[in-house]
C-alpha cells in the first residue's frame, strides 16, 4: 500500500480490500485517460481520477487485445501549479515498471533533486524517442508530505533580503563555472564553504537552529526522490477528499528559491499554516514537464 495514500485524504485504507475498492473506483470512473503507442505496438494507458482540487490517484497499465485493462501500478499525486524553465533536466525510466525519474541541476542548492514524473505519457509524446525532439519548456515541482510542522518566519529587513538575493546570485555564477572546471570558482566556494561553516559554529552557541536557517532542501532517507525541506509559504488553500471528507492543505512554498506546491492532510501537520509563516516537513517530490 502507497505510503503517501493519506497525503491525498486516504488515512482509513487499512486493508488490501479497501485499497482495491478505491483503485477500481478510478478504474471504472476515470476523469482522464491517456493513451501512448509504444515501439512494439502495445500501449500505455494512465486513468486518473480527482479526489480533491489537483489531487487524486492515477492507475497505469494496459489494456489487452479484447479490451481488457491490466493494472500494472498505481500512484498518488498532487499537480504543481507554479512552473519554471526546465533547464538541465534528465529523464529515465524506472527498471521495474513504465514510470519515469527526472534529474533537475539547480545551483542555489548545489544538488541534482531527482522527482518522479506524473505525466510520463505527455512527456512520451514531446520526447517522441528522440532526445533531440524532446521539445521540454517547463517544469512545475510538486509534492506530497507524510508530516509536516510549522514554524514562524525569520524576521529580515529589505535590505537583508537584497543583500541575500544578490549573494545567492553570486554562488549561482560560482558553481556554473565550478561545474565548467574554473579553478578559480572552486577556490572561492571552499573559502565561503570554511567561512559559512566557522560562522554557523559560533552562532549555533547562542540561536535557535532555526533562527539561523531560513530555508533548507536535503536529501532524507534512502529513496532518492524524498527529502526533508523547510520553506517559506508563500500561499495557503484548504481541499477536501470527495470521497472520505478528509481536510488538506495545499501550500505554495518556496525554499532556495525553488517553488514547490505542496500537499499535507490536515492530520499530520502541526500548527496553523500562513502566508509568511514557514512550512517544516518530508515530502515526497513530483514533477510535470510540459
């Protein structure tokens, strides 16, 4: 059973049987279905079905020649709203079923953040088994968050936030020319790298951890596309399951300057979700390449 079930207001499935009634439901129900003609002539098909504003299941898999659809996985999503120029993004498929991981460089974080892919059929169709024909303008990150906590914002003037801006931008340059084999860039990001560590050593004796850091995107657990995140809210929605009643909460957050849409039930976050204030949690990161 999908982990992160709940995360869309599926908290009660308990069982095997309860599981299969829900999947059959998107099955027989579907509001959208996508049909891709491999290579070989057979064809992939995803149905999906919303259970709250731009949340819901998708089952893929196959139909046969009489008809019949064979189920081969299933996932739960959340659509990102907030999209970006998709730039240095790679795509593979997965070893195990016709699901697809994306690899996105970004350079205010200094790590390639791996996603899964929720709209592999359309991305089948712009990269039409050519790279070259890829045709990929944007991307637009998602998320689903097993818990979730918030804490209140760092307080910065206009001028602390230029002065970080134009600092960011800087480190940007550097790693972009790190990347190129710049000497000189390496010398100066392990400089700021020694320097940034000794300041946080002698502020962290007196602050709060989370006083000194305003936003974070690390890598959590073992599962390459999961990661622990803090982020400040940008905008707040509320959405209910349509079939269990269960409130979410859907937030736009942005951390290292990347904008994530994200989607918590109401359970698992502690405190009360604002613009301005910040959103702590584990997600579960998604993406749609258009």
């Amino acid at each position: 059973m999908h982990k992160y079930l709940k995360t869309i207001g599926f908290t009660e499935l308990d069982s095997y049987h309860k599981l299969e009634e829900v999947l059959r439901d998107v099955e027989e129900t579907f509001e959208q279905k996508k049909i891709f003609i491999k290579k070989n002539h057979r064809m992939m098909v995803s149905l999906s079905k919303d259970y709250g504003y731009d949340c819901g299941i998708t089952v893929c898999g196959e139909y046969d020649e009489e008809g019949i659809f064979h189920r081969e996985y299933y996932y739960p999503y959340y659509r990102g709203q907030t999209e970006f120029p998709a730039e240095d993004v790679v795509v593979e498929r997965h070893a195990d079923k016709e699901s697809f991981a994306g690899a996105y460089d970004d350079y205010s974080i200094g790590i390639t953040l791996i996603f899964f892919l929720i709209n592999p059929i359309e991305y089948l169709r712009m990269h039409r088994w050519s790279p070259k024909d890829r045709g990929i303008e944007t991307l637009a990150f998602s998320a689903l968050a097993d818990t979730g906590k918030i804490l209140l914002p760092i307080r910065r003037t206009a001028l602390e936030k230029e002065k970080s801006s134009k600092t960011a931008e800087k480190r940007n340059t550097l790693i972009a020319a790190a990347q190129k084999g710049d000497q000189e860039a390496i010398e100066s990001l392990t400089m700021e790298d020694i320097d940034l560590y000794a300041l946080l050593a002698k502020r962290v004796q007196t602050e709060d951890l989370y006083s000194i850091i305003h936003t974070t995107f690390m890598p959590c657990g073992i599962e390459c596309d999961q990661y622990s995140v803090i982020g400040e809210i940008e905008d707040v929605a509320v959405t209910k399951n349509s079939r269990t009643g269960e409130r979410l909460y859907q937030l736009k957050i942005r951390s290292n300057d990347i904008p994530v849409d994200v989607c918590i039930n109401e359970r698992d976050l502690l405190g009360v979700p604002e613009p301005g204030r910040r959103f702590k949690g584990k997600i579960w990161l998604q993406g749609i390449l258009q």
